[in-house]
C-alpha cells in the first residue's frame, strides 16, 4: 500500500510534477532528504513542496516557467530518482 | 498572510498539534529543518509529518497515546518553538 511511485505523476494547473517515496526505515527517509538537501543547494533548485513522516517522502515539482512541465522538471526529478536509489 | 502562527492548533481524531512556521529565506528554512532533525534524534520522538516549502515548514505531532494530547506533546512543541526561535 506504502510503496514508493514508479514514476512521477502531471498534475494540477499551473501542472506540477509530483511523487511519493517510501523507506524502510527513519535512517533511510533522513539519508534521502539529507541528499535532497545537498543536490536542491548544488542546483540551485528547490521542489515546490516536500512532505514527509518517518517512513515517506512527497515531492512536488513546480513548472520553473509556471506553464508547462519539460525538459527542466524532468531532469529534476531523474536525479531525485537517482538519490532514492543510490548506494547508502 | 504568511506568517508564523502564534501557538500551536490542537485538530483532528486523532488529535494532533498543528503548527505554521514561515521564515524569510530558504537558509533560514534549511536551519529550523536541521535543527528539528537533530532534536527528533536527539529525544527519539518524531513529528507524524513536516510538511515544507523554501520559506515554510508545517509540523504536526500527533498523540504519543494515539488519543490525547498532553504533556509530552505540548513540552515538544515548545522545544520546537525554541529552535525557530533561537540564535542563528
């Protein structure tokens, strides 16, 4: 029931791109948002809205034009994908 | 409009405190977050869920008995009022 979303989802208006992630443990959700933290800083980039407990992570990605979703928010959300699954 | 609250908001069944924290840059954000990190570790009691943008965080503790809020939960959310508080 609490598992993490293959893939991220398009929705609302302006669109925004968004996605749960699920952990196994607090150590892990804190290692992921801690790694969300240092890339968001590196790339100057924030999400939108990050909601989170001790287990899961919603993300929400905004349209940087406020339009529409592209090539930018795409490459966002890869590299949020690939700390999610990264080493640690 | 977007403002600190000024106490926390007792809501819900099951009840929860609610609080809106806002602050005037990411930096500033950033800190409160680490900072309520290293309490929750600290004292092994986390908030049910943090909800965040660049400039806000929104916290809810739920009942540590899963029916009344009391004691304990009012004594975190003032150490939590603390850290948005404190020097930095």
């Amino acid at each position: 029931m609490d598992e993490t979303q293959t893939s991220w989802r398009e929705q609302g208006k302006p669109p925004m791109l968004f996605k749960r992630f699920a952990f196994g443990s607090y150590g892990q959700t804190r290692e992921f948002l801690d790694a969300l933290a240092a890339l968001a800083e590196e790339i100057g980039q924030h999400p939108q809205n990050i909601n989170f407990g001790t287990t899961y992570v919603n993300i929400t990605l905004e349209a940087q034009d406020g339009k529409t979703i592209g090539a930018p928010e795409h490459a966002f959300a890869t590299r949020i994908d690939a700390l999610a699954s990264g080493p640690g």
